[in-house]
C-alpha cells in the first residue's frame, strides 16, 4: 500500500509539472499567446529576411550617398523591359509607358529625381525626335537605356555618336534586334562601366529570332559626374 501511494504521488507531481512546462511554453504572463513560429525561431529568421531586401531588388546593398539601379532589357518582342532606380520603377510595361526601340529614362545625378523619361521605336519611327531628346539632356543627368524588340535599325552615325559621348561602349556596333542595357551620364569621363550587350545570332539565340534579356544593376555615387 505504501509503495502503491508513493508512486500515485509521483504520477501527480509528474503530470503538475508537464502542465506548468507546457502552459510556459505556449503563455506568456500576461496571457497572451506565443506563436510557435517565434518559439522555434521563425519568426526572426523571417523579419531578417525582409529587412535585409535591398533595393530594387539587386545582388548587393549600395553605400550611403549611392544610388541603386538595376535595368532590365525586353525578351523578344513580348516582355517589355523594366528599369528601377532608388527602388522605384521608372519604366515598365505595368506601368504601360514603354515600347519597342530604346527605353530611356533621365535622372538628376545628384538628387536621384526623375527628370524625364520616353521610348523611340528604331525599326520603322523618324530618328529626329531621339537625336532632340539625346542634344537636349542637361549636365549631370544620368541616362538609364533598356532595349525592345529592335534597338538599332534606325540609329544613324549621329545617333550612335551621341550615345558613345554618354559613355557607351557598345553604341557604334548595336545592331538589329541586339539586347542592350546601358547607364551613362552627361558628360561623363570615360566609359561607364554599367553596360551589357547580346548580339543577335540565330545560332545563339534563347528566342526564335531574338537573343535572351539583359540586366545590368549596381551603385552609382551621389554627383558621379
């Protein structure tokens, strides 16, 4: 009997104590509830995952006083291009305000500030209104270029030469529907170091009769020129 009423006691004690461990699991003191997903350590893994999103997307957070980028060319004739500066879209076809040719978007360089933004159509539009739009850019304006369809079929020596002094390297030999992003400047010292090209080459291409899209991102220093 004695040994039948100790181990009744210690069923006791043992069920007391598996309560009191799972109801200070699950309560705090106050009463409310805690999600397991925070007991087991999800919910901090996830708050991190959110707060370490960078901007626009890109591989890399940009330093202070940088401006983050990320320009992304058209695939073939039916995803339009898309391009993000400082996380907000510029130019995209959700926001129905690109076409096929060359997308270009104007920038402030020192405050970040859309200046203007609009698309020529190189197949079969007139060439005139790109060579105003490039002859008018003011200084310390960054140039954000993404390509559609056909970049090129229109772009004569003048063109090309305008874009070369936005520090294009692949301005002079962009042709027939290529895929080409670009970011340059006003002004610009040198050649800018932000620029992809994929030439049409049917061998090659991802598409029947274009080359895959393109995307180029990185960080631009504040006043880069």
């Amino acid at each position: 009997m004695r040994l039948s009423v100790i181990l009744r006691i210690m069923v006791i004690i043992s069920t007391l104590m598996a309560t009191w461990f799972f109801t200070h699991i699950y309560f705090n003191r106050t009463g409310k509830t805690i999600s397991v997903r925070g007991y087991l350590g999800f919910s901090s893994r996830i708050t991190k995952e959110k707060t370490s999103r960078n901007k626009c997307d890109n591989s890399k957070k940009c330093p202070k006083d940088f401006f983050a980028f990320k320009i992304t060319s058209g695939a073939a004739n039916v995803v339009g291009p898309s391009i993000c500066f400082e996380d907000n879209i510029l130019m995209s076809g959700v926001k129905n305000n690109i076409g096929r040719g060359l997308n270009i978007a104007l920038v402030d360089g020192a405050t970040g500030v859309l200046k203007k933004h609009e698309y020529f159509d190189m197949f079969s539009g007139d060439i005139d209104p790109l060579l105003t739009f490039l002859k008018e850019i003011p200084e310390k304006t960054l140039v954000l270029v993404a390509s559609y369809d056909d970049p090129a079929s229109k772009l004569n020596p003048e063109a090309r030469k305008l874009l070369t002094a936005l520090g294009s390297t692949y301005a002079e030999s962009v042709s027939f529907r290529d895929s080409w992003v670009f970011l340059g400047a006003k002004d610009i010292s040198g050649k800018s170091p932000f620029e992809e090209i994929l030439k049409n080459k049917p061998q090659q291409n991802k598409y029947d009769g274009w080359p895959e899209a393109l995307t180029v991102e990185g960080c631009i220093p504040h006043k880069v020129i």
